[in-house]
C-alpha cells in the first residue's frame, strides 16, 4: 500500500481527522505512505477543517490546521491505491462517481464491525468529536498496520 484518500463529504470534519492521524503514523514511523483526505461535496473548498475538529485534534496532539478542503476528482481514483470512505453515504457516492470497488473500503471495517463514522457536525456539541475521533483514531492505526 503506497498511498490512502480519506473521504467524508464536505472533508472539513471527519476525513481531516482521519487524514491528520494516518500522516502523523507515517510521520512517525518514517513510512513511505502518501496520505491525503477530501470530500465528495464541494460546500467547503478552501476551508480550514471546523473549529472542534482542530480542537480535538489538538487536544491529542494532532495539527489539522493546517489543512484545506478540496473535492475528490477523477485523478484521485487512478492516484491512490485506498479510497476510505467515512460512511455508508459517502461510499455510496464514490461509487457513483467511478471509484472501482477494489480500491473502496470503510473506515469502520478496520476495528469498529463495518460501522459508519458518524458526522458530529450536525449534532452532539463538542462530545460528538471526542467520540468519532476515539472511532477515527482506532480504525485509522489499524489500517495502517494492516
Ligand atoms: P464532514 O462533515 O463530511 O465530516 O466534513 C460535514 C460538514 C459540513 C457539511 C457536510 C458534512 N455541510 O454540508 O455543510
């Protein structure tokens, strides 16, 4: 594996997280992995991932800030070898745009029995980033030593 795209929708939330902690791994460990994220949704090109997003990550000593949104193109799907999709909806919409099956999991499939990463932007305050980044966390280091 030499290269891994995180994608929720708008890649302001939950794609950030995986993103950060997956190139914090390599960083790391010194692995030659090239780790990108992005989303399916355009709403939110050029934008820092979300205040609690940041806020969490920081809280465990990973830097997002620094990251913009862009939306998935044609090229990500003959550029990256793993298409991780955050969701259910996400994977359903990847498909939809052409990315070929062998190269699409879910996050869930590594360490949370296939579940969705579910969106905490929409509800749950701060407690819903803490939970998802626990999910997001587990999931992505299991991909990785994987
Ligand atoms: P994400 O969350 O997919 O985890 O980045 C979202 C944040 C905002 C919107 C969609 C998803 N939005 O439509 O504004």
């Amino acid at each position: 594996m030499k290269s891994i795209l995180f994608v929720c929708l708008g890649n302001i939330c939950r794609s950030p997280l995986a993103h950060g902690i997956a190139q914090d791994y390599v960083d790391k460990n010194g692995l030659d992995i090239k780790i990108d994220s992005c989303g399916t949704g355009s709403w939110h090109v050029g934008e820092t991932p979300c205040e609690n997003s940041i806020k969490v990550g920081n809280l465990h000593g990973v830097d997002i800030s620094k990251q913009r949104a862009r939306q998935i193109t044609q090229k990500d799907f003959e550029e990256f070898d793993v298409v991780i999709g955050l969701d259910d909806s996400n994977i359903s919409n990847l498909l939809k745009l052409g990315c070929p099956q062998s190269k699409l999991k879910k996050l869930g499939f590594y360490g949370y029995e296939n579940q969705d990463t579910p969106d905490p932007y929409f509800f749950d305050g701060f407690d819903g980033f803490e939970k998802v980044y626990e999910m997001i966390e587990v999931c992505t280091l299991n991909l990785l030593k994987s």
